[in-house]
C-alpha cells in the first residue's frame, strides 16, 4: 500500500512512502523488544540524558531545516513551525536536566529495615501520533519515555512520514543505539497492530473516536494506555476581563496552527455586559490575520490539513446557522490554490449549536453570551470534553476560587492554554486520561516498583 504526502497550500504530492504489513509491526516490535533488554534498559541514567541533550542540540541547530518539513507536509506558518522545534529542544532539556531528579527512588517510613519505590522502565511502547504538531507531539512523548529507559515503536500520521524519518534519523544521530526508536508507516491498520502486539504500553495523540478504539483493544491485551484526545476548550471573559488583552490572546489561542490544536481555545463565553465590546476588539484583531503561504514568514494562516477538513468545518458552520448563528466575519473560502478556509468569527452562538457541542478543527471563533459568571461556567463545563480552559478576570474568579469549578484537566486564568515541559499536561472526561510532560508525564512510562527489606 502506498501513503501520499500532499501539500496542503499547493495540492502537490510530495512524496509516495510504502506502508508495513501488520507483519511487519510484530516484527519491529520484537526487534524492539531485544533493543530494550540486551542494550537500552543497561544504559545509567547520566548516559540516557547526555543523548538526550544531544538530540536538543541537533533540533537547535537545525531548526529551519526541520521546520520547512513540518510546515510543506501539514501547513502551519513558518514561523509557528520554527517555534515548535524551539520547544522540542527545550523538551530534551528539561528532562536531560530534570530526568535523574525524577526517577530517583523514593524512601519510606515502615517497620521493615529499608523501604523504597524505584521506577523501572515498562519496557516498549507503542505510540500513534497526529499530524498537527509533527514533532512535538512525537517528541514530547517519547524524550521521557526514552529516558526511562523504554523503547519506542511510533506510528505518525500518514500527513507526515517525513516527519517521523527525520525523527527517527536524528534520534539516531544524537548517538542513541540504532532502533531504540524506531518509525513505522502506514494508516491506521498499522497503529491497531502496534495496539494489538506485544508492546508493554501505549500512548497515543488523536481523535476521542480513535482513543476509544485504542483504549478498547490495548484494554483486552491489559496494556497501560496514556489518551490525549480531543478537545472543546472555553474560553472565558468575566466583565472585570481586561478586554483588550482577552481579545488579542483570544485571537491568538484560536487561529494558532490554523485552528487545529487540541487546546485551542474554541468556546468564547462572555458576560453580556461586555460581549459587545469583546467582539468588537476581536474582530479587530482578526481582520489584521494574513492568510496565505505558510512559507511566507508575514503569514499568519496558512491552510487546513486536509481538503475534507475544510469540508468539516464548513458543514459545523452550516448547520449552525440554520440554528440561526450570524457570520461577523468570514465564512468562505480564499480564492487562492490550497486547503485555506478564512479565519471566521460568528455571533449569537447557543450552546446547542453544533460549533458549540463539537470540536470544531479549523479557523472558526464562536461567541457565546452568558448572563453572569455562573452561568458562564455552566455553558463551559456543558461538553463532553475536559482538557484545557482559560478564564479572564482581575479579581472575580480569583476571590472566588472559580478554577475549581471548571471540569478541566487544567485551566489558564489571563493567559491562553499551552504545553509546558514543567507542567502536567491531560484531560477528563472525553478528552483523555492519564498525563503527558513533567514528572507526572514520565512516571506514566515506569514500574512504580515497592521494594521493601529485612
């Protein structure tokens, strides 16, 4: 089977990629297996992280070479692309800097002479990945997975098997042994074989539908299994907001990588008393958005993933204006080559609306009025997802303690959701479970060992 690679500003085939059979998965993943208990699991700490570092070096110093990859096989911006790899360097970092401070063992107090937990690699895992930030979400994945100790078999999204060679290439390069990561091509025929080997885990980045499909198979094999999913984060302004900064980070948060982010904030709820003057800045700050050729470092909105992505949206779009919400700006699309889609605001959205109960994957703004902060947080909390959140307010949501009413794995107060190497990122309900980054995202890829001696 052949994978294509197409440039979504362009609409030319970039390159044609032979898929592996399942077969072939079982193998790799045996070969991984032997990489991980003859050669990988011996290697110290202090080695593992030198290797790391290594690796954030190379992302460093070839930064606009890894980021033309990124941006010709799925669209963003140059610039957003050149950001992302800045991040995954700063990644291998923090946990080359970090990692050894993490998984040291931990002492207890019992009755025994000497009590303790070590964290010992799982072994192999199993990752599938999406195709919106090819490199960071590989890399903030597999850097802790890696400096556990375990093994890596990856299956990236059939947008960007360029993207994962290259990965893979410089993964090796930064002095790692041969196959401690290894990149496996194909749809997801190849990513339900990985979930069905004999991996000793899996994570995977995607959609809810795909999560549950992974979760429902891995849970047969009792794999451990990490979900980071969809998405439908509120994006909150209480009347005592700043207004001018809620806008401006508003506009920012949404249209980010062309609006297919999974934290992208893609429910603006607004106090009445000041959605008229919300909007009004909004829209200001949207219309100066330049849509065009992601190469072009003046770009700010390059084009959706996909053609049937674009189709996605604007049936989201249709249906909800036959509920009766009203396009301020936007709407169509560009009269240009590509997937583009114009970056679009829409009014007198109800939570009922389609772009209100769907993860809507592209450029579009809903504004939603709320009466007064509590309603507020109920429209937010009425979804089936739970992964980020951000609230505007000076003084309101602080003095009364609004955070922990938000159904959220984390909530932002005056500032746009992100990803942070030193701090947990993951959701609730629909949109995942378990936890990515930090010490909590590495200690999901170990055995909590008890070690207890007399």
């Amino acid at each position: 089977m052949k994978i294509k690679t197409i440039n979504p500003a362009t609409e030319e085939i970039l390159a044609e990629y032979e898929a592996v059979s399942p077969e072939q998965v079982n193998h790799e993943v045996q070969d991984s297996r032997v990489i991980f208990e003859k050669i990988w699991k011996k290697f110290d700490i202090s080695e593992r992280a030198k290797l790391v570092r290594n690796l954030g070096h190379i992302l460093d110093d070839r930064k606009k070479e890894f980021a033309t990859i990124i941006t010709k096989e799925m669209g963003k911006p140059i610039s957003e692309s050149i950001a992302e790899i800045e991040k995954c360097s700063w990644v291998c970092n923090f946990y080359a800097d970090n990692g050894k401070k993490f998984l040291e063992p931990e002492f207890l107090e019992t009755d025994a002479k000497d009590s303790y937990v070590r964290f010992d690699p799982l072994g192999v895992i199993g990752c599938i990945m999406p195709w919106n930030f090819p490199f960071w979400q590989v890399l903030r994945f597999c850097i802790p997975a890696l400096l556990a100790g375990n093994t890596v078999v990856l299956k990236h999204s059939s947008v960007c098997p360029l993207s994962g060679n290259t990965i893979q290439k410089i993964i090796e390069e930064a002095g790692f042994p041969k196959g401690v990561l290894r990149h496996l091509i194909g749809n997801y025929i190849v990513g339900e074989a990985i979930v069905k080997s004999n991996v000793d885990a899996v994570s995977i980045t995607g959609s809810t539908r795909a999560g549950k499909r992974v979760a429902q198979i891995a849970s047969q094999k009792l794999h451990k299994f990490i979900l980071e999913l969809g998405g439908s984060d509120p994006f909150i302004v209480l009347k005592d907001a700043d207004i001018d900064k809620a806008a401006q980070v508003g506009v920012k948060s949404r249209f980010l990588n062309n609006g297919q982010s999974c934290i992208a904030a893609k429910r603006f709820i607004v106090e009445h008393d000041v959605i008229e003057e919300f909007t009004k800045k909004f829209l200001e700050h949207v219309e100066k958005q330049v849509v065009g050729d992601p190469l072009d470092p003046k770009t700010t909105i390059g084009p959706l993933v996909r053609d049937n992505s674009r189709d996605v949206i604007v049936n989201q779009l249709g249906q909800s204006a036959l509920k009766g919400a009203k396009v301020l700006l936007g709407g169509n699309v560009p009269q240009m080559k590509g997937f583009f889609f114009n970056p679009t605001v829409v009014g007198d959205v109800t939570p009922d609306m389609t772009i209100s109960r769907e993860e809507v994957f592209g450029p579009i703004a809903p504004i939603i009025s709320a009466r007064n902060a509590t309603e507020a947080i109920k429209f937010a909390n009425d979804t089936e997802f739970g992964l980020g959140s951000s609230i505007w307010s000076e003084k309101y949501a602080k003095e009364n303690n609004l955070v922990k009413d938000i159904d959220a794995g984390m909530v932002f107060v005056n500032s746009m959701v992100i990803s942070d190497p030193r701090v947990p990122f993951g959701g609730i309900k629909n949109s995942g479970i378990g936890r990515e980054l930090s010490n909590y995202g590495l200690k999901e890829f170990v055995n909590v060992k008890s070690v207890i001696m007399n």
